[in-house]
C-alpha cells in the first residue's frame, strides 16, 4: 500500500513537472503583456485624471502635498484585462466558468471603486458590492477546496474575499505600498501555480503582478499618480481570489494555511490596526495615521526605505509560502505557520512600541487682552 501512494506521488509529480514546463512560456508571455500595457496606458489615464479633475487632494490622512490623479486602476485593470486575455489564447486555458466569475467580480469591483473615487460612497453601499463580487466569484467555481455549499465554508470564503479586499485598500495610503506588496505576493502565486500545475492561477498571477511591476513606475515615491479605490480595491479582490485557487493542491487542513502566510503582510496590517484602534476607542472606517506603513516610515524615515522593507517582508513571507507548498509535509507546515504568526506578533508589538500613534495638537488658545 505504501509503494502504490508512493509511485502515485511521483506520476503526479511528474505531470506537474511536465505542466509546468509547459505552463512557463504562457506566464512570461503574460506578465510581459501586462507589464508593457501598464507602462504605456499609466501616463495616458495620468493625463485624463488631470483633464477630469479625478484628483487625491491633500489632507491630514495622507502623505502627499498636492493635487495627485487618481485614475491608476483603470491602468492597472485594462493591462491586467489584455494580459489575461493573451495568456488564455496562448495557453488555451480550459477554466473558462471560474475565469469570467472572475472577471465579473472583479470588474464590479473596480467599477465601485472608480464611482467612490468621485462620489464618496457609504460604506454600507461600498461593503454590499464587495460581498456581490464575493458571490459571483464563489458561484463560478472559485473556492479552491472549499466547500461553497457548506455555511461554514461560504461564511469562511466570503470573510476572506471582502476582508483581504479592504486590507488592499487599507495599505493604499503610502506610495508605492498597495502596488509593489501586489507585485510581490502576485509573483508568490505565480511560483504556486507553477508548482501544483495550475495554469490558470499561475497566469492570473503572471498578470497581476506584470500590471502592478509596470504601474509602479509611476507610484513609486514620489509618485505622479495613484491607484484610488478602482485599483487597491480590485487588486485586493484578485489577491483574495488567488488565495482561493491555491487551496486543496495538497492535503486541504494544511494547504489553507499556505495562502494565509503568502497574505500575511495585508491580514497582519488590517489586524493591527483594528486591534491598537479598538484599544484607542476609534473607528476602524476611520482614516489616520496609525498604519504599520506609517509606523515604520516613522522609525525608517523616508517612504523609500518603508516601501523597500514592506516589499522584503512580503517576499520573506513568500518564499516561505513556496517552502511550506513544495513540502507538503504536515508537521513543517504547522511549524513554519506558527513561526510567522509569532514572528509578525513580536514585529506589532515593537511597532507599537517604537513608533506610537502622534497625539493631536490642540489649535493655539486666542490671545487674552
């Protein structure tokens, strides 16, 4: 019985090895696509930002000084569309279903968030389309080895879709962290799919991560345009959905924690900041500067060096991911999760303690006399 698991372990291995000799042409034909199409539409939607007054202007929440375009999503999602659309004509991906639930939801997404950027939508309006775009991808068959039909697993996969959403969206409040945290976690997936043979994440990925590599070009500090919520909002949806497809290639109690340790930079960040505001009796909808970005620009001073440490902390957690998949050995899974979770526990605590939340300053008292 062992030497019948054992020899259907390595015919599986070896298709995968096959799959993926084949699947590495279609990811670098696709990320080059998104790559160059980002590159060449981020100064053209730069410039009817401009014309259409789809402007972030300064305020206490940001750390910009003047009137930036906003319109950075549309760059990042037509390149991702074009992207995607080559890879699946080049791979002749056969998911089709699970590829347009996909894009369905991913296009309701970006189009709630372009809508915000100009009008300021409730957050109850802002949450409900999130949940629909949650369900039209869950419906097409994207749950990895989730159960859908099951209350458990739809409350579990909703929870993580909207969540991991509105963490991206969190983190779009420096230059260059919403999109270089994507490009790196994006390529995470990337290696994933090619290591369980899932062509259609690995290209999925391949596009994300080419799309935001190219847009970061133009957000990197200092940066000459940003995402708005069109692009963090969408590019937190298509890393939620990721996460889903990369679960049951192994055994499914293990392989739900891989996606998890890829993520765990954004889940640690939107933790963080709702338990020290709790703490504080604040809001979590309420903006400020008490993110783990905003905290380490402080120690780091300079937005350059934070963003370059966010990007190492995300592809840390990457690689381990990587590890943790390519082993599919339980006790090593277990262990190198617990280390994570510690490890990003020590680094909040330090955080806090380092670089605490500046106290407002009372205006200046009138003159008396």
């Amino acid at each position: 019985m062992t030497a019948l698991r054992g020899q259907r372990r390595l015919r599986n291995g070896q298709k995968r090895a096959r799959a993926r000799g084949a699947t590495l042409p279609v990811v670098l034909i696709t990320f080059l696509t998104a790559l160059a199409g980002a590159v060449a539409l981020t100064p053209v939607c730069r410039r009817i930002a401009l014309r259409m007054g789809f402007l972030a202007h300064p305020s206490s929440r940001g750390v910009h000084r003047e009137p930036t375009p906003l319109l950075g999503g549309v760059a990042i999602f037509a390149a991702f569309a074009l992207a995607l659309a080559v890879g699946a004509l080049v791979s002749r991906v056969g998911a089709v279903t699970p590829t347009l639930g996909f894009l369905a939801g991913g296009t309701l997404i970006f189009v709630m968030g372009i809508i915000d950027d100009k009008h300021d939508l409730s957050w109850f309006s802002k949450l409900l389309g999130q949940i629909i775009a949650a369900v039209l991808l869950l419906a097409s068959g994207n749950t990895g080895g989730v159960f859908f039909f099951s209350p458990l697993g739809l409350v579990l996969s909703l929870v993580w879709v909207v969540g991991l959403t509105n963490a991206m969206n969190f983190l779009d409040n420096m230059d260059g962290v919403c999109a270089g945290i994507t490009a790196v976690v994006a390529l995470t997936f990337v290696g994933l799919g090619l290591l369980s043979g899932d062509t259609a994440m690995a290209v999925i990925a391949a596009a994300l991560c080419g799309a935001s590599f190219g847009f970061l070009r133009f957000n990197f500090h200092p940066a000459r345009i940003f995402l708005g919520d069109g692009g963090s909002l969408f590019l937190g949806y298509s890393l939620g959905s990721l996460g889903l497809k990369s679960i049951g290639h192994s055994d499914l109690s293990l392989s739900l924690l891989v996606p998890v340790v890829a993520l765990a930079y954004p889940i640690f960040d939107i933790t963080f900041v709702s338990v020290t505001r709790s703490a504080r009796g604040q809001s979590l909808t309420q903006g400020g500067k008490d993110h783990t970005s905003h905290r380490l620009a402080r120690i780091k001073h300079g937005t350059r060096l934070t963003a370059v440490a966010i990007y190492g902390i995300c592809a840390a957690l990457g690689v381990i991911a990587l590890v943790l998949q390519r082993l599919s050995f339980a006790p090593a899974t277990v262990v190198g999760f617990l280390v994570v979770v510690f490890g990003l526990f020590a680094f909040g605590i330090r955080l806090a303690r380092l670089a605490p939340v500046p106290e407002s300053v009372p205006p200046p008292r009138a003159a008396v006399g």
